[in-house]
C-alpha cells in the first residue's frame, strides 16, 4: 500500500552550486539522503523539471518537485508499550526506554520504537520513519520527538537542521572534565572500525556543549547540550577529550586510575533527559523533560553517597 507525495520548493538565491541529491536533502530534511537519492533515480525527483542524477550539479533558484510514492508500512505495526511525555494532534514525544533500537534494521526487523509507533499513532504510517524526527542510541534512555503530520514533520526537521531545538543530557563520565565547557570537533566514520565513529578532520562538524555538575572518586556527573546531531556525538566527544561514559561497551577507552566497586551498568550512563522545540502548529515554546530510568538512578545514588 502506498499514499502519493507531491512537493515543490525553490533553491534560494543564497545557495551555492552544489550536488543535486545535498541540494535536495537541505530543501527536504524531513526525508532520509538514501530516499531522496531514490527518487532523483526514479525520475520521481526533477529539477526544474527534468530528470536528473544524484551527483549532478545545481544553481540557485532551481525548482525542485518531487511527485512519488511513499511505503505505507503498516503491516509493521506491533502493539509495544511507550511511554508519551507529551501529545497532541501534531507532536508526540516519548521516552524511550534504555534497549530499544529506534529504527527496523539488519538484525532487528521489529521491537522497535517505530514498531510501537505505528501501532500507537496509525497515521504516523504514512509518513517517512513513521514521524521519528531523530535518533537515540539502542542504549541511551530519554526523550525522542515524533510528527504526526507530513506539516509537522517538515517543520520540526527544519528547525533541527537551523538547530534551534534544545536537547539536553546527563551522564556519568570517568574523571574530572573542566567544570563547563565545549568539543568543536568534526565526527566521521573510524577508518577502520565501521560500527564506530571517531573524531575527524575530514567528518561532518559536531559541537558539544557540557557541565560538570558534581565530581568525586575518580567520576563525575555531568550535563551536555547538543548543537549539533552527530551519531554517538557525545560519546565520541567525551572518549576523545579522555572522559568515557561510564558502561559505555564501545567508546571506552580511560586515562587514570580505575574506580574501585564500580556497578556495573549494563549500558553507557547517558539520558535525554529535555527538549524544547518551537510547536509546528501554535508557533508556541514547547518543552519536556523526564527523569532517567532506575538503573541510571540507582548509579547516581551509589556515586553521591561515595564518602572520597
């Protein structure tokens, strides 16, 4: 089952020349770069209405129109429990519990927070990655907004891409990192671990803004707010300037001397703990904010009680 999208939108005066499909991704950031790529393929994506290759150049004032098919996938629906922070007709945001993969995807086909999406809010079916806005880590616990609208969607993406929606989260890091601070440091794929990101000249920019809240024994708690998105931004930001995320199974490396009668975490101790975004509709301040899970808690509880 399909539903048909029609869209149409102008390069502005002030773009540079660039590839068609980065072109295409800026005008339409709700839609994934792989799918835009997709249609520009198909001859579902035209510039100035001829048919066009990904890599092919573009100039300001470009017409861009797009008339193709999206995948309704509502067979993919599962009834899985989600908390929801907040709701109405245009915004959902959820608190997504530390496990759950974001996304279907090799090796998980279901379980997954779109699953349970689908089932919550059917018309979220009908829209790319069922609404999903961004991502969370499998791990990582917290806030995770969704659109249940194609209007609000492209709204929310826009405001993401001028980054403009505030998100902020805690964590518990080894060592004692400067009391506030910031990494501006681009992130890009390892050269030769592919599951892993890594700090890099030639990566997309990636800026992460911190607080040391407390510190003691060898760790310290932490809150970060992020300017931008990158995938494992904050951990890869924290390993590079030497204080991993405690639990963290990837981005672990230490500098100093070990912890002694650490819990052990199951998972990197990072949280989404709020966000505030401009709402789609009423152009009003809305913002969220939720309390990490108990297994995070309870790490916390043990760190404050440390008498070192």
């Amino acid at each position: 089952m399909t539903d048909r999208l029609i869209r149409t939108a102008i390069l502005p005066t002030s773009a540079g020349i660039e590839r068609v499909d980065q072109a295409a991704a800026k005008l339409f950031p709700e839609f994934s770069r792989a799918q835009i790529q997709s249609w520009i393929r198909s001859g579902e994506l035209l510039i100035d209405g001829q048919v066009a290759k990904p890599k092919d150049k573009t100039t300001p004032g470009a017409r861009l129109e797009i008339d193709a098919h999206l995948t309704v996938e509502g067979d993919r629906a599962e009834d899985i429990p989600l908390e929801v922070c907040f709701e109405d007709d245009a915004v959902l945001i959820v608190n997504k519990p530390p496990g759950m993969v974001v996304h279907p995807g090799a090796g998980n086909p279901s379980g997954t927070l779109m699953n349970a999406l689908m089932h919550y809010a059917p018309k979220t079916q009908r829209l790319p990655r069922a609404g999903i806005i961004h991502r969370l880590d499998k791990d990582t616990s917290g806030l995770l907004m969704v659109a249940k609208t194609l209007s609000a969607m492209t709204h929310m993406s826009r405001q993401l891409a001028k980054r403009t929606i505030k998100r902020e989260y805690e964590a518990i890091v080894f060592g004692a990192p400067p009391v506030k601070g910031s990494v501006d440091e681009p992130i890009g794929r390892h050269p030769t671990q592919r599951t892993r990101m890594a700090v890099r000249n030639e990566g997309r920019p990636a800026t992460t803004n911190f607080w040391r809240l407390e510190a003691k024994g060898g760790l310290s708690f932490m809150k970060f707010s992020l300017v931008t998105g990158r995938t494992h931004q904050i951990r890869v930001h924290m390993e590079h300037l030497g204080h991993p995320l405690v639990g963290d199974p990837v981005y672990r490396k230490r500098r100093g001397p070990p912890v002694p009668e650490l819990p052990k975490l199951s998972r990197q101790a990072l949280h989404a703990r709020r966000i505030e975004l401009i709402h789609p509709v009423t152009n009003e301040a809305v913002s969220t904010e939720v309390a990490a899970p108990e297994d995070f808690q309870a790490l916390l509880a043990w760190f404050r009680a440390r008498d070192d």
